[in-house]
C-alpha cells in the first residue's frame, strides 16, 4: 500500500486559502465537498480515518446555503463552507461519540460540545468523525469499536495517537481542518507523525464540557489540526474561549490570519531555548532536523540558546501517571460502563486509582499546582522552548509504542518525552512539520496565555523551514 498525499488530489487548498477564494466569489463551497467526499471514498477505505460519516446530501445542502450566502455577501462566519473533521471523543448532535470504548458502539448525543456549537456558529461543514483509540488515552489510534487507523505517509505505520484519526484525514485531505484534543500530546505527536500542524492552547484557553467526563483535569484541551500554522491560526481564533487569547483579533480580522501573523512574528525577534536532545533515545534524523531548524532560525534573526532540559520529564510523567488513573475510574462511574468490558491497560489504570487516598490525590494536585508557578520562571527568560514534537518517527501499526528508539529499549512514555511538559504547565504548544523530512515535526512551546505570539512564531519558524 503507498503513500496517501493531499497533494495527490487535483484540489488540496488549505482553510484560509479556500475562505478566500469563496469571499471572492472564485469557489464554491460545494466544490471544496465534493472534493473531500472524492478523498474520502478514495482514502478512507485504507486508512479508516474517518469512522462516522455525514450523508453526502446533507453535506452537499449545507454547502449550497453556504454559497446562497457569499452570493448575498452575508456569509455565516470565517470558515462559512470549509469542510471540517470532528475527534470521536468530543460530541457532535446526531453522530456517534463512541470514545473507542465498545459499551459506547451506539451511543448518539443529542447536542453539541460548546466547541463544536461555535465552529458550527462560523459556518463550518462537519464532514464526521474521526478515530479514536479507547478513552483518548494510547500512543496509537485504533479500538474495537472501528479497528486501527493507518498512517497515509506510509500505511503500514501508525499515525500515533490519540488523534491520529484527525491527523489522519488532514494528511490525506479528507477535509481542510481538524478539531482534536491533546491530553499528553495527542495533537502534535500525530501531527509530526503525518505531516500536519498540531496546536494544544493554553489551559483554559478552549472551552469544552458537556461532553464526555474528563479524564485528565486541564491537561487535556481542544485544540485545531490544520495542513499550515495559518490554518491552525484561523480555526484556533475562531474556537476561543475569548478575546484575552487572540487580542483585537475580531471576526472580519479572524479571516485573515495571515496578516497578523507577520506583524506579531515581525514585531520583535524571538527568545528560543533549543533543548539540547539527550545522549540516547532520540532518532538522528530528528536531532538533524532539529538542528537545521535551529540554524535557519538564527538566521531569520532569531536568538536561540542551547540548555538542557528545563524540567524534570520524570516529574511530568509522574504527574501524568497519577493523575489519569482517577479521571478513568471517575469517567467509568460516572457513565456505567462495566470495568471488566474495558481494555486491558485501562482496566488497570481505573483498578490503581483505589491504591492512594484521598489525601494523597489532594497532595499531588498541591504539587502539581506549585510546579506550575515555579516553571512559570522559564519564560521570564524565554519567548519559545524549542524541541522536536516526538524524539521517534511513526512506528509499526501493531505496535503500541517504539519498541526501541535510536537502538535503545523504549518505555511506552518514551515517544511523549518533550510533549507531555506543556500539558502539565498548562501551556500553548504547537508542532510544524519539517518539508524536508516528513514524519518529524519541531514543537514550540510558550508561555501560558500566550497562544497568540506562539502561533506567530509557529508561523516564522514555518517560513524558515520552507525557504
């Protein structure tokens, strides 16, 4: 089976280009479906990206009211007639939210999660859903509800998880934007895996309840999967929780990511610690790719330092590990499911949640809570952490982590080295795909509320990386 590309498509343009052409009269939003139900019908069967599917029909109406409305120079929003993917563990009115756990196989909400009532708001076109792996919680993408999804890059890999379903179908060009979420990095690791850009907001930064229980406190956000920093920036601006996080950007200058973009990235120069990659267990080609970035960086008139990890990822897996065994075993309470029916691995994540007290679970979030504030002493001295988005490339799709990374015996934290610490410090982080090596993606990483200037930077680091 070979590689899957959008650019294989006679009609692979991104979000913003695509709003474009439509506010110009130059486009059709029925074409741009049309185009993703050809990629769908073509791609899908191979890569099971997309799980559950809106009918053609309503698709192509929605996309004809969409026209009626630029005709009227009145469209809905900013991604009025841009077809978009929805992550199976975030619910969406009328289509299945399985969370790849099988006791879920038929459950259908009856409304929306507040982050998808506002794309829906801006006029995007759900195309349907995308795969899972059970609770949004593994390092791969697949469950028993709907089986694996395969990497288009090269289908006999993994595209990671948990939102490799999304980072799937972008990478195919099932659709020209993604909304995912990232508890551990589960938006840019499969964004670096396929190609594609991830973005995790700040803490706080995306509101998202009334769906399925939490299961991660705020490690976990909603967060756009895009085909460039532009796009991500678009649907990110449109998704907010408010103006704090994008300031001035209103919805006419929402259209137009681009522009705002370039001022923020060329107002000042950044400040990027480049984290020095550890003497085993990281890929060569990534510690190359890494250090080309660095240096076109520099020349773009960037400071960028070397240091050392600034923080302890023993420290952050800790969190991590503490923390999600509860959220399960209050998610399996919460919605009856029946432990012994649930997967191996998170049968024993909900089991070890009755080992510690009450008192002990109270003491790690106590912890957790200073940790953040001390971090926070990183980017007084910093605009961007700089690291690759994953120290491996995709791995075999029966396998549940690298079994060895750079000829070392892998752990199955080992792929999430550099992601897991913005989840925990609660802040923005994005992965740009380097052109030169697909498969491998640079994460940057800014201070908590900073989502703006960090998409800006994204954005400069992404025309270093094309020049």
């Amino acid at each position: 089976m070979s590689a899957i590309h959008p650019e294989d498509h006679p009609w692979p343009p991104g979000a913003s280009e695509s709003a474009a052409l439509l506010r110009a009269g130059r486009l059709a939003s029925v074409d741009l479906i049309e185009s993703a139900l050809e990629r769908i019908r073509s791609c899908n069967a191979a890569l099971n990206a997309i799980v559950a599917q809106v009918d053609a029909e309503s698709l192509l109406a929605q996309a004809r009211a969409a026209d009626r409305r630029y005709a009227a120079g009145n469209p809905a929003g900013v991604l009025d007639g841009i077809p978009l993917t929805v992550k199976d563990n975030l619910w969406v009115r009328g289509l299945p939210a399985t969370w790849g756990v099988d006791a879920l196989a038929t459950f259908v909400p009856d409304h929306d999660e507040p982050v998808v009532g506002r794309v829906r708001e801006a006029g995007a076109i759900i195309l349907g859903k995308t795969n899972v792996p059970p609770m949004a919680l593994a390092a791969t993408t697949g469950n028993g509800v709907y089986g694996p999804t395969r990497n288009p890059l090269d289908p006999a890999m993994t595209p990671g998880g948990s939102s490799g379903g999304a980072a799937a179908a972008l990478a195919a060009g099932m659709g020209a934007l993604a909304l995912a979420t990232d508890a551990g990095g589960s938006i840019r690791r499969p964004a670096a895996y396929t190609g594609t850009v991830g973005f995790k907001p700040s803490a706080g930064a995306v509101l998202s309840s009334s769906g399925f229980p939490r299961t991660s406190l705020d490690f976990q956000v909603v967060g756009p999967m895009a085909r460039s920093v532009e796009d991500c920036a678009l649907l990110a601006t449109t998704i907010a929780a408010g103006a704090s996080y994008f300031p001035g950007q209103g919805q006419g200058q929402a259209a137009r990511p681009e522009t705002w973009l370039r001022e923020r990235a060329q107002a000042r120069r950044a400040r990027i610690v480049a984290i020095v990659p550890p003497d085993q267990g990281q890929e060569p080609v990534v510690t190359a790719a890494l250090n080309e970035c660095v240096e076109r960086l520099a020349r773009a008139g960037h400071r960028v330092d070397w240091q050392p990890m600034p923080y302890s990822v023993a420290q952050v897996d800790a969190f991590w590990l503490e923390i999600i065994p509860h959220g399960v075993r209050a998610a399996v309470e919460e919605l009856g499911l029946d432990e012994f029916a649930l997967p191996a691995a998170l049968r024993d994540l909900a089991r070890r949640s009755a080992e510690p007290s009450a008192v002990d679970v109270y003491r790690t979030i106590a912890r957790l809570l200073d940790w953040r504030q001390r971090t926070r002493a990183l980017w007084a001295e910093a605009d961007v952490v700089l690291s690759p988005a994953s120290p491996c490339l995709a791995w075999p799709l029966d396998a549940p982590y690298p079994a060895s990374i750079d000829g070392c015996q892998a752990s199955p934290r080992a792929g999430a080295l550099y992601a897991t610490f913005a989840n925990a410090a609660g802040a923005p982080s994005i992965s740009v795909p380097v052109p030169w090596h697909p498969g491998i993606g640079m994460q940057l990483t800014g201070a908590p509320g900073d989502d703006a200037q960090l998409l800006a930077w994204a954005w400069e680091c992404e025309q270093a990386m094309l020049a």
